[in-house]
C-alpha cells in the first residue's frame, strides 16, 4: 500500500459546487490580535431569536395561597442556549488517527459534544501510524443515541474496522434515513460508505488509492464534497478542510470562519512554507530518533500529526509522558497513550527533540526536570530539537534560543527575540519551531525534508494528499 501511495499524484482540486464556504479563501485572516485563550474556548454561538417575556421590574415571589392565571402574572425568563449539536466519532484499529483526532479537535473547538466510540471490544484503539487512542466510550452504548452528524475517519484496516460493525451500520444507516449529517473521509467512503448502500445518488470524493472503487459517474476528485446530507474528503492532508466544512454545515459559516481563525488558517499563497537561516545539513548515518514528549494539556493535532508524519517516513519517534501515567488527556479531551515514560524515554540519545504545543500542556513541560535536562543536553551536544505553537516559549525560558531565530503562535510570539514571523516554519541551524495547528504538516514534512531530502517528502505528502511543492 505504502508504494503505491508514494506513486500517487493528486489532482489539483477545487471545492464542491454544492459548498464553497470552507474555501481558503473564505478563511483569511489575520492573526496578531488573537489571544492563546481564545483557542481553548469555543466561539460564541448565537442563539435563536425567540420572543422573552421579561420586565424592568423585579419579578416578586408568588404566594401559594394566591390563585394565579397565565395571564395575570407577568413572565420573565433570561435566554436559553441552544442544545449542544451531538458528534459521533467512531474509530478502530488502524484508524487514521490525523484524520480522527482533527475531526474531533475542530467540532469540539466549534462547541460540539463529540463522542469518541470504539468498535473494538477494548477503548484503546492502535492506529494506523502506532499512535494509541483511549475512546470515550463502546460503539454498542450509542446503539439508541441521535446524532446531529456522524462522522467516519479513514485508514486501513481502519476503515474495514468499522464497516463491519453491524451496530456502527445501524446507526449511519438510521442517520441518512433521518437525513441527518453524516461524512466519511479517506478510504471510509469506499470501504466503509459503499457496501453500506449509503453512496447512492451521491456525488463523493476520497482518497486516490481508493477511488477506483467509487461509482465513476459519482466520483469526484475534489478536496471536499458535499452532496445532501454526505461530506466526503480525500486524506489527512485535507481533513482540517474537511472538519471546517462540518462545522460550517452544524453552526453555519460565520462560526466555520472563526474556528478556521483560531486554526491559524490562510490561504496557502498568503504565507512561505518555512525560512532558514545559517543552513546546516541534517544528516545521519543510521535511522533518525526522535523523542515527542507529552503532558496533560498538550495539543493532541500536533502531537498525532508530528508522529504520524514522521512514521510515514519511517522516522523512529518515541512518544513519552511527563506525567505518572503513559495516559495523558490533551487540550481537547482526547486521550492519548505514550509509549515510555520519560524517565525511561531519558535512557536514550535522540537526533531530534520536539515539543507540541497547547497552554497548559506547554507549561508542564517547562517544569519537568527530567525534560529540561534533556533539552540542555541536546543543545549542548549540537543535536537538533525544535518546537511548535506555545512551546517555542518553553526553549526560550530555558536560554535555547539564544541568537536563534524562531516563530510561534501569534499569542506568545511577543515574548520572543529573533522572531520572523514571514513563514509557517522557521529553521535556524538545528532549531525548527512552527506556529502550530494547522501549520503542524508543513513543520513535519519540512523536518522529513532536512532528513531525507525532497523525494522522499513528496512521498509522504501524496500519501497525506497533502498540497506540497514539486520541485
């Protein structure tokens, strides 16, 4: 499968007829006024306009004794918030797990209750890159639940996981019958969508591995496609569009627009990809190691983008946690399962160090002894560490970006020297930070770059279907 991705040549696509709204350049903006906070609370809904009986005067205790009407007592009442939209985000064994945890990380961001629901026996779930995902709870529990949308992550054997779960087919069965949302990205339209009967009379897109076995007068080759009451998408590279484009459809375009904001979204024409200064070369004589350590708090897109991308080019990448546990609960409630425990993870020499971002998860980082030590050690001995969103802000607490340049995100960007804000990536040296979120691809594929050079990076990104220079 790898061989034949890395054969692949995406189309240059554009956005379905039937919805435009997620368009890049329906999303530009600009950035320098936005405040870290804002990412970690979802956007202001509005509620519905409804009539509200209220008054100027204080409203006065009706005694039990006193008979009433209707209309005798005057009704006073405050605005009600509208129901929570309620998302269903089933995975399972090698689940695409950039594609699940950016799905559940932008509904969640727009103000969704997202349900993570396993088809396995077990709630820990392995995906398709090795990263381990804890569900919130078994498909089977969900079985009597309505859902204003179901959406169906991608990957393989991940995809064929979920078709095969009878109680997973109900419930998408029930939801297209209720025409109510439901999308499916990557190989999940053909693997998944297809046998369930639920592609008919659909216009649909997916991954290009998989769109031989799409109806060819249905099949398109676009980013996104919206066709009633079904989205489709083609990869992990498109699922930030393919989210947006959900939540566009549950909470209209004006929210869509403001996750998309917080997202650090832009047209891709807008910002160069990445700036180096003092050029080294990035060069081993054995498979790279990478260490990615994480903490409660952290942002889970760039935990589970870095390692999955980095897999794909066959990087080493050893996740650890900080905390007690291997679990850790990330910025939005997702839970992730590291591999060792940094005491253990501190055994070994890596080539690269990478902090993710995320506030709170940031901060913990800073204080880990064991991880500081590390960091020192790294950049001591001349070898390349990095990071992305709010943790570019831990190396400089810790006097690693000394006569560096670097970015961030917009919100802790000010508290740094040397920054250049120009590009999505910066490199200097051996240092590489990024401004996070949605940039997180282009700060993978550009360490896999340093790494093995270009060929190997336009692999991966065929796979991703991920929009990457040629040359």
């Amino acid at each position: 499968m790898e061989s034949m991705l890395c054969l692949l040549s995406p189309t240059p696509t554009k956005l379905s007829p039937f919805k435009k709204l997620t368009s890049a350049s329906a999303l530009k903006t600009t950035f320098s006024s936005l405040s870290f906070a804002s990412m970690t609370s979802p956007p202001q809904q509005k509620t519905p306009s409804t009539k509200i009986l209220s008054s100027s005067k204080t409203s006065k205790t009706l005694s039990p004794k006193t008979p009433t009407t209707s209309t005798s007592v005057q009704e006073t009442s405050t605005p009600v918030s509208p129901p929570l939209k309620k998302v269903l985000v089933p995975i399972g064994f090698g689940t695409e797990e950039m594609e699940a945890v950016i799905i559940v990380d932008v509904l969640r961001r727009a103000g969704a209750e997202v349900i993570v629901a396993s088809v396995e026996p077990q709630l820990e779930v392995e995906a398709a890159g090795g990263t381990r995902l804890v569900a919130d709870t078994s498909i089977s529990k969900c079985a009597n639940e309505v859902f204003d949308l179901v959406a169906l992550p991608g990957g393989m054997p991940g995809s064929a996981r979920l078709r095969d779960c009878e109680v997973l087919r109900q419930i998408t069965s029930k939801q297209a019958e209720g025409k109510r949302l439901y999308g499916a990205i990557c190989a999940a339209p053909a693997i998944t969508l297809l046998p369930w009967g639920l592609l008919r009379r659909k216009q649909m897109t997916g991954h290009p591995a998989f769109m031989d076995k799409l109806p060819t007068f249905w099949a398109v080759a676009s980013k996104i496609q919206v066709s009633g009451e079904l989205t489709t998408s083609r990869g992990p590279g498109t699922s930030f569009e393919f989210a947006l484009s959900l939540v566009d459809q549950l909470f209209g375009e004006s929210v869509a627009k403001e996750v998309g904001q917080l997202l650090l979204m832009q047209a891709d024409d807008e910002t160069q990809r990445k700036e180096e200064y003092n050029k080294v070369e990035w060069s081993f004589d054995h498979n790279p190691r990478v260490l990615l350590p994480i903490a409660n708090g952290s942002e889970e897109i760039e935990i589970v983008a870095i390692v999955d991308i980095l897999r794909r080019a066959k990087v080493d990448v050893v996740v650890a946690s900080i905390e007690k546990s291997l679990q850790i609960l990330a910025s939005r409630g997702i839970k992730i399962v590291a591999d060792k425990l940094i005491g253990d993870a501190a055994e070994s020499v890596y080539d690269l160090i990478i902090l993710p971002g995320g506030n709170a998860g940031a901060e913990r980082l800073h204080k880990s002894k064991v991880l500081k030590k590390l960091l020192q050690e790294q950049y001591t001995a001349g070898r390349i560490y990095g990071a992305v969103c709010s943790s570019p802000a831990v190396l400089h607490r810790q006097g690693l970006l000394k006569d560096k340049r670097a970015t961030a995100h917009p919100s802790v960007v000010t508290d740094l020297n040397n920054v250049s804000n120009g590009a999505k990536v910066v490199i200097d040296g051996k240092l590489i930070t990024s401004k996070g979120l949605s940039t997180v691809t282009d700060f993978a594929l550009a360490i896999v770059s340093k790494l093995f050079g270009h060929a190997r990076t336009r692999c991966v990104a065929e796979g991703l279907v991920f929009d990457y220079p040629r040359s």
